[in-house]
C-alpha cells in the first residue's frame, strides 16, 4: 500500500507539472533581484499604513526599470502622484492562478496589470533619445520601459519606483475603479481586495503556482499552503506527510489514505518529513527572519556609513549582520534536513564581480522567537580598491520557510577608498547653549560646537576644543571662557561630534553685539591635512540686565526671642524676595548694623556683611542670608552695653547695588528691617 501511494504522488506531481509547462509564462523582477527590495523606500511595503497598493523600492536615479512580463501597454503618460511617467501593462499568464490579495484572501485570475510609478523616458533628463513606446505596443519581458526619475520630477518624494500589481484584467479593473483603476493607494476604498504584492505575484508565477500560498498556522504549528488544483483528471492523493483539504470544512484526516479529485482550489497541510519547496516567500506564513547590516569599525565599535566616511586602502573592516526571528523558532520552519541558517557576505572591488566571503553559519536553535544572532566578518581593503561595495543574504540556501523571502537581501553600501589616511577638522556649527538670545548681561551662558572629520581615519589620540568670546566688554579681544575634549571614538570621519561646556560660564557685564568662535584641536594634538579651517565663528548680542526690585520680607535672630547677654555674638538673618523679572547682575550686598542708646549715642555702627549671590535669587523667589563672618561680632562687656536694648538693622539695596552704610535713616534707593536684643547683663 506505501508503494501505491508514493507511486500516485509522484504520477500526480509529474502530471501537473507537465500541464504547467505547456504555458511557459514566467515574470522576472524590474530591477536585479538583489536591487528589489520592499520597503526600502520610506518602509512603504505592500498595504503599508493598510493603503499601500505596491511595493516602493530605493533606486537611483537612471536605474533602468523592465517590464516584469510579456503583455501590451496600456498607459505611458503623466499621472498624479506617479509624477512625469506611469507605465501599465496587462499580463496573460496563459492559465488562472491564486494569489493572496491585501486584505489576506484567495484571489484567482488569468490576467494581472502591472504598475510602474516614478520613472521617466530618458536615462539622463538632458538625454536628446528618449524611449518610443507608445499605448497599444507590445511589450516583451525584460524590455526596459523607463529609468528611475529625480526627486523634483517623480511626484513623490526621492528617487524609488512604485511597482503595483493589480490582480485583474484591464475590462474587470476599469468595471471596478472606472476612476482610478491603476491607483497605488487605497485610501477610502476596498480596491486593496484587487491588488497583490508585487514580489509575491512575481515569485509565485516564477515557481508555477506549485507549492507555496502558505496562509495561517494550524495547532501543531505547522503551515497550511494553498495548491492549485490540476484539471479534472488529475488525481491528488493522501500520503504520509500531507494532509488534503477539499474545503474549509471537509477534511480528509490521514488515516483514510484516499484519492480525491482537485476541484478548485486544493488545501494541502505539509506534515513533517515533506519533500519539495514552498518557495515564493511563503506567502501568508507568520515566521520571518529580520536582517540588520553594519560595517563596523573593529577598535572604536562605531558604524560605518556609505556617504559618511570613506574607507582607505589596508584598513580592516568588520561586516556585521544581525539575524532575528519573527513569529515563532526558527527551528520550527527549516526545511527537511536542515538545522542552520547560512548567511552570505559579498563584497565588490571598483566595478569588478561579487566575491563572496567565507559563509558564516548560525544554528536555528540560537534563533528562537525574538532572539536575535550576530555574524561578523572582517574585511580589509584591497590594493588598487578605489571603491568598494558590501553587500548580505541571510537564509543564502533558503533553508527557512518565511513570510517575506524578498527581505533578505540587505542594502548595498558602497564606499570611496583613498590611498592614505588623512584627517582634518572643521567646525561646522558653533551656538550658545544654556541661555535665551539675546542674552542678559552677567547671566549665566553656555555654548556647544560641532566638529567634522572630514578625513577617512579615527586620529589616534584626543583633541581639545576651546570656547572665546570677544566684543565690549573684552577690549574687543579674544578672551577664552572654556574648553572641552573629544575622544578619538568620537572623531568618526563625515559625522558631526557635538560638544558642549560642561559648567556654563557668566556673560559679559557691559552690553553690545559679541562674537563666539569654536575650535576644534585648538592645542594641536593632531597632525591635519589643513590646520587652517578648525574655527567657527557666530555672533550674539548681550542687552541690559533689568534691575531686580528686592524687599525684605523677614528679619530676626537665629536664636530666638528676645535676649543676648553682652560676651555673646548676634545670629542677625534675613530673608530677601527679587519682585523683578530678572535676577541680579551682580552679588547682593547686605549691611548688618547695631546701634545702642548708650553705647553708640543711637547712632548706628557696622558690625558685618552678608552676600546672595544671583543664582539664589531668580525673578519671583526668595533666599535666606546671614553675616559673612557669623560670631565675629560680640556684644561688648563694658557697663555701656548691659542691661540695654539694642537694635540690630539689616539693608541692602532694592535695585541690588551695593548699599552705603548710615548711622541715621536709610541711604536713597535703600531698603532695612531691624529687630532688638536685649542684654541682661
């Protein structure tokens, strides 16, 4: 009976295969398959933002775009949104498929359109030839029908082509969407039921429908996968590894090991052991490996950049790829056999072929759900090299069942290689920090740089960077206020290195426009292909400090009510409120005065000073102060100061200036509040 069955699997496979091969219809991507990557523009993947009817794919401009297929033009002309040129051609695919429209359903159809946005007729725009297709001609696959077009011209964003497939012939979509019918958003519509990914369509034309619309997840975590069903003399039948669906409701379990006749569309559940391929990126599984890729620097750990930095020749490199599994272990969905993921690093020197590099290996049970792995290459740069380009795919073998197989294939990141090392620092932005502009004479201020590398290597050692002011209140001399390092990590040749005063420093007093000049190395650490373009300079202006409007609003002894024997020192403290909308320019000076009926005839004499300094005392706020010199003035032991009262005064100014002590009335512009003591002995 296995004979049998084996047998009948093989005759039914070979049967349906031969039937498919009578069409000989195929699709290939627009662009080389390792360009076509979804979503590398603006993460615009199929039905992104569930509006998404197409597949956005980062080009540059000139790319050359090809028909996916045979099939006739339908439009070649200007569209909104599409910029100065969309193509549409409609595809026969010589007999009817299923694929999965956006929404997650089975669509069958014979005829597609196929959406080209954001391309032009000309490789160059100032190129005197420009293509001559017209509505009604008759494309073969493979043809180029356009080149990628500039951001000022493509109506939408930078350069990148729209590929949009619409599951319908050109009658049925202009029945559906008179007004749209090649539309590449949904917007308020359902239109997204007649639209398919892109790579899907194109993977599963490619494989013959054979195979591979994986759907949904059954309880043992296995795929459930869509075939087509073969003509009505076409046997399918049970076997050990599959489980067949007629419908979603009559299920023939695997003991019954019967024929059945493919009607329609035909469910099969690939048990363990299966043989043979789901190809086409799995469409509708829930598992997906994602990819990470970095050039490392091997010393500082930092990222390189293609457009950043450039690379120079003898340098060594680190190729990283970080691997994580989405939607379940990685080692519930390795095909039959296989127990590691492989990943392939290529590299490409000048305008040479693609080198692969030593493959690396990663055991799927290092990858269960959500973890993530790491693969690291080094390379160093050739002799010779005046460019080079990098390049990974991960599941290299495709030994994983995924929901996205276009997504392995990482960004190609391509570099300038020079000969020898340089380095050279600009300031390529110098600012205040710390403060609003203009700026309050004596306020507190900061400032922060940005230095360049405009090199291609990491110096081996450190700089310094210097902060100078010059202006009014510097003789209109360069006076430097401070300083600051930069590790040679930070130092990564194309980036901006922030640095920033760590203490902020007080503005000048007197008012007037300034100027604030950074520079990057200014003690010479460093050897530079140019020391003459370290420094930035910018201009700020310093304005009048307002002059705060100071009360006193409490004043007594630290000790308490109400006497101090005379030998014994006075705890006078005080409390002052700034009413002003700015704090004080300057400290604040506070007279402590004493004055005794005897003693001083009245009149009243010094006996110390206390300080605010201005950060205790912002607009609206209060602060405590005491004498300088707490204790240092003692009431006197002489028979004038016992058994007498004695008032204790404290004054200051309201405007925050220095006061001028009186022995009478408080001076002009002058503010006191007194209290009394009383000696008992």
């Amino acid at each position: 009976m296995g004979i049998v069955v084996r047998t009948c699997f093989v005759v039914w496979m070979f049967l349906v295969e031969a039937a498919y091969a009578a069409t000989a219809v195929t699709l290939q991507y627009p662009v080389d398959q390792d360009l076509y990557i979804p979503g590398s523009y603006a993460n615009r993947v199929f039905f992104a933002g569930q509006d998404h009817l197409g597949e956005d794919i980062n080009l540059i401009e000139g790319t050359p775009i090809k028909a996916i297929g045979n099939g006739k033009l339908l439009e070649y002309r200007p569209s909104d949104g599409y910029g100065e040129l969309v193509a549409v051609i409609e595809h026969d695919l010589g007999r009817e498929y299923a694929f999965i429209n956006a929404y997650g359903k089975i669509v069958t159809t014979r005829k597609i359109l196929s959406i080209y946005g954001h391309i032009r007729d000309k490789k160059k725009r100032d190129d005197s030839k420009s293509l001559n297709w017209k509505v009604g001609d008759e494309v073969g696959i493979g043809e180029v029908i356009g080149y990628i077009n500039d951001n000022a011209h493509n109506g939408d964003g930078a350069e990148h082509l729209h590929q949009g497939i619409r599951l319908q012939s050109e009658a049925e979509a202009k029945k559906s969407d008179p007004n749209g019918w090649f539309r590449g958003y949904e917007k308020t519509t359902d239109q997204g039921q007649y639209y398919g990914s892109a790579a899907a369509v194109i993977q599963i034309v490619q494989d013959r429908g054979i195979d591979h619309l994986c759907t949904t997840m059954d309880g043992s975590g296995r795929a459930i996968c869509w075939v087509p069903a073969s003509s009505s003399d076409v046997k399918c039948i049970h076997a050990k590894s599959w489980t067949v669906y007629l419908s979603y409701t009559n299920i023939i379990r695997p003991s019954d090991n019967q024929y059945c006749a493919g009607v329609g569309v035909v469910f099969a559940h690939y048990g363990d052991g299966m043989t043979g391929s789901l190809g086409g990126g799995g469409i509708g599984l829930s598992f997906n490996l994602k990819l990470d890729f970095d050039i490392k620097d091997p010393v500082y750990g930092f990222e390189w950049v293609a457009g950043e930095g450039d690379l120079i020749i003898g340098q060594t490199v680190h190729l990283k790829t970080q691997l994580q599994a989405k939607g379940g272990d990685a080692h519930d969905y390795m095909r039959s056999g296989k127990d590691t993921v492989e990943t392939d690093f290529f590299v490409r020197v000048n305008d040479g072929d693609w080198t692969l590099l030593p493959r690396q290996y990663t055991k799927a049970t290092n990858l269960p759900n959500g973890a993530t792995h790491t693969e690291t290459v080094p390379y160093t740069i050739p002799a010779g090299a005046s460019t080079v380009s990098f390049k990974v795919k991960i599941d290299a073998e495709d030994e994983v069942y995924e929901a996205n197989e276009g997504d392995n294939w990482s960004r190609i990141e391509t570099f300038t290689v020079h000969s020898t090392p340089t380095i050279n620092f600009i300031v390529s932005s110098t600012q205040l920090a710390g403060t609003s502009q203009p700026v309050m004479a004596g306020s507190a201020m900061g400032a922060k740089l940005a230095i360049r590398n405009t090199g291609n290597t990491v110096p081996s050692v450190g700089i310094r960077s210097s902060y100078s002011i010059k202006g009014p209140g510097t003789n209109n001399l360069w006076m430097q206020i401070a300083d600051d390092g930069s590790d040679p990590g930070d130092l990564i040749p194309g980036r901006d290195q922030w640095e920033e005063i760590k203490s902020l420093v007080t503005a000048p007093t007197v008012p007037g426009t300034y100027e604030l000049r950074g520079c990057a190395d200014y003690q010479n650490a460093v050897l530079e292909s140019n020391e003459d373009d370290n420094c930035l300079t910018t201009t700020f202006t310093v304005i009048p400090r307002p002059a705060p409007i100071l009360s006193i609003t409490r004043f007594e002894d630290k000790v308490g009510c109400c006497t101090t024997n005379t030998g014994a020192a006075p705890k006078p403290r005080i409390w002052v409120y700034n009413d002003g909308n700015a704090a004080p320019g300057a400290n604040i000076t506070v007279v402590y005065q004493v004055s005794s009926p005897v003693a001083t005839g009245g009149l009243y004499q010094v006996i110390g000073y206390g300080t605010i300094e201005p950060r205790e005392l912002p607009p609206k706020t209060s602060d405590e102060d005491q004498m300088d010199c707490d204790g240092c003035w003692r009431i006197p032991t002489t028979s004038a100061w016992k058994k007498q009262w004695h008032n204790f005064r404290a004054c200051l100014r309201t405007d925050g200036g220095t006061p001028v002590p009186s022995t009478g009335a408080p001076s002009p512009g002058e503010v006191c509040a007194v209290y009394g003591r009383y000696s008992k002995k």
